[in-house]
C-alpha cells in the first residue's frame, strides 16, 4: 500500500493512474481490513492524499479519488470522519464537474452521507437537495438515476 501511495506522488500520470486504479481496486475488495490496526490504519494517511486528487486536471484521476473515498463512507473511517470537512468541500466544489462518472461518484456520495452521517450535510441541505433534484434531470441517464 505505501508503494502505491508513493506512486501517485510521481509526475508520470501512467504511474499515478496506475496507482489509482490498483488502490480502487483494492478498496472496493478489502475495505474493512484498511481500517485495521494490524496493517497500521493506511487509511489515516490514505483518505487524505485521495481527497487531493478531487481537483485533479485528469478525468479519471478524479474518478478513482472518488470512488477510492466513497467505498469507506458507508464505514466512516477514522481516516474519513477526521477529513470530513475537507470531503464535503471537495465533493462541492465537484459538482458541476464536466465529466458524468464525476456526477454519478458526487450523487452516490449525498446518498450515502444522508444515510448514516445526515448531520454532516445539514448545514448545506438545502444545496444538496437542489443538487440531486437537478441532477436527476441530467443529460446523462446514469447520472439521472443515480
């Protein structure tokens, strides 16, 4: 896992989207186990650098941070409750991203903070619910349905 973290510090953007998508991977298989004390909770240091790549210039690089985060929110890891604010700011500033498969990762991310941490997305419901009811007339079906 260090490994591949260091990797999406190169400025080659093969080995950091390499990176990413090993790491996505990995996180939608074993989630649970990264947020262990024997591999020494990597999400701690994890969320953080994934939530950097939210304003990436690349669609896909911003894409894979996503999803890399929004397989823990149904969890909430120590590493995701500690960078809340930073999560909700970047998933904000993302929603009118260009890119469709950005749109589906910002909507699945509303509904699964309004499922267990509602709270979080109080003080900004009203955006929110503006923001779903306008994306489920998005252009794009898969956006729309979401």
């Amino acid at each position: 896992l260090q490994s591949l973290a260091q990797c999406l510090e190169s400025t080659d953007y093969n080995v950091v989207e390499g990176a990413f998508d090993a790491l996505y991977k990995i996180c939608e298989d074993s989630g649970e186990k990264l947020d262990s004390d024997a591999l020494g909770r990597p999400l701690d240091y994890l969320i953080p650098k994934f939530i950097q790549f939210f304003q990436a210039p690349q669609e896909p690089l911003r894409k894979y941070s996503l999803g890399c985060v929004n397989q823990f929110v149904l969890l909430m890891p120590h590493g995701l409750s500690s960078s809340m604010d930073r999560y909700l700011q970047g998933l904000f500033q993302l929603a009118n991203d260009p890119s469709a498969n950005v749109r589906v990762r910002i909507c699945q991310a509303l509904v699964m903070l309004l499922q267990i941490r509602p709270e979080c997305l109080m003080p900004h419901i009203a955006g929110v619910i503006e923001y779903m009811l306008h994306s489920s007339q998005d252009d794009d079906d898969i956006v729309a349905l979401e």
